[in-house]
C-alpha cells in the first residue's frame, strides 16, 4: 500500500459575482494565506496550492497528516473570510482521502492515485443542483459507511458556517491557535465572554 495522503480541492463560492480586478486580489489573498496556514501546520503539508487556470476558481493543496485535513481546511477559511473582500469569500472543500500514486510536490495538479480521484468526485457532489450553494465540505474515503456518516455532520456545520460573521471567522481564527478564550481575548481585544459568544 502507497502513502496515504488528502487531497484537498476547492472552488471559490459564486466566482462569478466578483468584478475582474476583486478575482485578482482574491488569487492573492488565498496565495498569502496559505503562507500563514503552512507557518502553523509545517508538517501537515505534503503539497502548497496549485491553480487550476481551466477551471479558473478552482485551487487545491495536499496533506501529507490526514488527521489535520479539515482543522486545516477550516483555518485556511476563516483567514480568507477575514479578507477585505466584499462579499465576504468563501470556498468550497473536497477531501479525498487515499493513496497517492504519481507525486510532484511542486504542482498538485500533475499527482494522481486515489485521494485526487476521490476529491474530484466531491467536487462534482458539489456541482450537483441539488447540493449547489448550501454545502461547504465533503470528505471522501472510500468507506461507504463512514462517508455518509461524515456527511451527516458535516451538512450540519455547513449549515451553521453559511452564516457566520468575520467576526466569528475571527474568534474560530484564534481558537485554532491559542488554548484559551482568555488568550483570544487578549488578542482581540475584547472581554473572554465575547469571544465564548462569538
């Protein structure tokens, strides 16, 4: 059995509603912010992220510690929601879990194996009228079973995200970095109660 690894692939939530020059600042935004994200899980990734310039929104990284796949996924979102971007951004998250076959650390793109498959069929869960607007996150592992029970309570969170504020994104921001509501507070700037609120 080959490394198992996630890939993550995600597309910017209604693309199409940003003026050309707000997709530009939006491509700089996700490339600056998975900086930081690779500051605070070094040796969580496997693969930085890569453009899909055929798709045009869409982008996608890989994981070498699956376990950190969706902590990690949420991170990168809440410091691409504290952007100055209105509307505020959001994207969409496939995580295929499994092997990978053919490895290139420099441009995921050109990887290939079971993950890369599996993340592309949650894409195209996504792009299912059905589902399209109100999912935010799908994770693939080949488990039928776990799968459907992922998504159960995954549907949930989606629906809760959906509505969050920046300032929520920037109180869960924080609670991914520092161990107490005490901490945030502090570097919010605001009484802990607020940050157990938000």
């Amino acid at each position: 059995m080959g490394k198992i690894v996630a890939a993550v692939t995600c597309d910017i939530v209604r693309s199409q509603r940003y003026a050309t020059e707000l997709r530009k600042r939006i491509d700089t935004v996700l490339k600056k912010e998975f900086a930081t994200v690779y500051q605070a899980y070094p040796n969580a990734i496997h693969t930085p992220t890569s453009f899909n310039i055929t798709v045009g929104d869409e982008f996608q990284f890989v994981l070498s510690k699956v376990e950190k796949a969706y902590e990690l996924t949420i991170f990168y979102r809440a410091l691409v929601a504290l952007a100055e971007i209105t509307p505020m951004i959001s994207f969409r998250s496939s995580i295929g879990i499994g092997e990978i076959a053919v490895e290139n650390k420099k441009d995921s793109y050109s990887q290939d194996g079971k993950a890369f498959h599996r993340s592309r069929d949650g894409i195209n869960f996504f792009r299912n009228q059905k589902f399209r607007g109100r999912r935010r996150t799908k994770i693939v592992t080949g488990d039928r079973a776990l799968d459907e029970t992922l998504d159960l309570l995954l549907m949930y969170q989606d629906l809760l995200e959906e509505k969050w504020t920046r300032a929520q994104w920037e109180a869960i921001r924080w609670r991914l970095m520092l161990p107490t509501y005490e901490e945030i507070a502090g570097k919010l700037g605001v009484a802990y109660q607020n940050v157990q609120k938000r």
